[in-house]
C-alpha cells in the first residue's frame, strides 16, 4: 500500500542544512498498525507528514496504492490526501466556534457531499465514537478525551484507508489517553491502517510493528511478537 524509496528531506536552519530524512526505505501494506518512536528532532513528524502528502521528498519516490505521489501536482495531491488519508494531532485542531457534529462534518462540506448525505455520515460517525450526546457542544464544553474522539471522527469521516496520528494523547490524562488508544485500536481492527507516532514507549509497544528513528534514519524495523502473540490467544 505504502513504499518509500531513497526518502530524502533537508531543510535550512541559519547557516545549516539539517536532513529531516535520510534515504528512507519503507513498505508498509494495508491494515497494519505501527509506531514511529525516537528522540525530538529524529525525524518522526517529518516522516508523518510526508506520509500525509503534507510535505514532499527532496529526492526518492512515494507511492501510495500504486501511485507516485511525487509526481503528482498540488491539486490532485490534495486530492488524494483529502480522500484517502485521516489525521489526528496532539493539539486536536478543531475549530472552536463550531459544535461537535460541525466539526466533523467540515470534510464533508469541503467535499461537496449533499446535506442529507452529511448529517446521516456525522451521526453514525459519531454514535461509533460513543459522542452522540455530545454532538451539539463545542470544543471548550467537551473534555480533553472527548475532543480527541471528535478529531478522531472528523479524521475517518471521509472512511480514509490510513490514519495519521502525531502524539494524540499527548494532550491527554492517562485515562482519557487509554480512551483515545483504544478507540484507534478499534478503527485498525475494521481494516484502517494506523500509524502513531509517540514518545510515550508504552504506546508505541502497543503496536505491531515499531520503528525507531535516530537522526533522520530509522535504524530498527521490527515486528513486535510480544503483541501477535497477545492477540493470538
């Protein structure tokens, strides 16, 4: 589903050239569950985003369910990202005037989905996510746990095949973070791949399959068999 080729990326700091990313080589196939671990500065966020299509590779190739997306322009690029891949961040990134359902809602509109269309999608997304009775409230009437979810909906609302997710319990109390896990979890388990990237180890060994970065370079790639065997038995 996912492979990056000789992934490269370098970016100016004063007089300094810092290489964010250096020649990366990773597959990844669909439905998988990963973690991106490191110390700041290793490259994680950057490898994040130009696996989002935020950003682009300086040299190397990324193709995406068969596509180079390096090739791609900035219109059908957005196009791609828009349909086919969900974000989820530390810092949720909802907007604070609108309610719960309209947050969720804004990819639809953006989309052009018809209104009926729309509303039935933001109910049942947010039923799934146990907010329903939520749906009504803004952002700064709702707990840390429950803005999360409702990051969480508007990310798969437009039924993304990858989810994104940079530090999403970073925000988050150790229970409302165990919430937000677990709701991940279940959305990989429906066949969603998930990617997180976290400092946390505890949840990077939640995954089955960790990377670590050091230096722009991801120095280990393993299966995490302590996991297969759990979900084995």
């Amino acid at each position: 589903m996912i492979q990056l080729q000789g992934v490269n990326r370098e970016f100016p700091v004063g007089d300094e050239t810092v290489h964010a990313l250096r020649g990366i080589d990773l597959d990844i196939e669909a439905g998988e569950y990963l973690s991106i671990m490191g110390p700041s500065g290793s490259g994680k966020s950057t490898l994040l985003n130009m696996l989002g299509l935020l950003d682009r590779p300086d040299s190397g190739s990324y193709h995406l369910e068969g596509v180079d997306t390096t090739s791609l322009n900035e219109e059908n690029q957005a196009r791609v990202r828009r349909d086919r891949v969900g974000f989820v961040f530390q810092s949720f990134h909802l907007v604070p005037r609108l309610t719960a359902a309209a947050n969720v809602e804004l990819p639809l509109v953006l989309a052009g989905i018809e209104p009926a269309q729309r509303k039935a999608r933001v109910h049942e997304t947010l039923e799934a996510l146990g907010l329903e009775n939520r749906s009504d409230h803004r952002p700064d009437q709702l707990s840390g746990g429950q803005r999360q979810r409702v990051a969480i909906a508007r990310a798969t609302i437009m039924r993304p095949a990858i989810l994104l997710a940079d530090e999403p319990t970073g925000n988050l109390d150790k229970r409302s973070g165990e919430e937000v896990i677990q709701t991940l979890e279940t959305l990989n388990r429906q066949g969603i791949l998930l990617i997180i990237v976290t400092h946390d180890p505890e949840i990077g060994g939640r995954a089955k399959r960790m990377l670590h970065m050091v230096d722009g370079a991801i120095v280990d790639d393993r299966a995490n068999t302590e996991k297969a065997g759990a979900d084995e038995t």
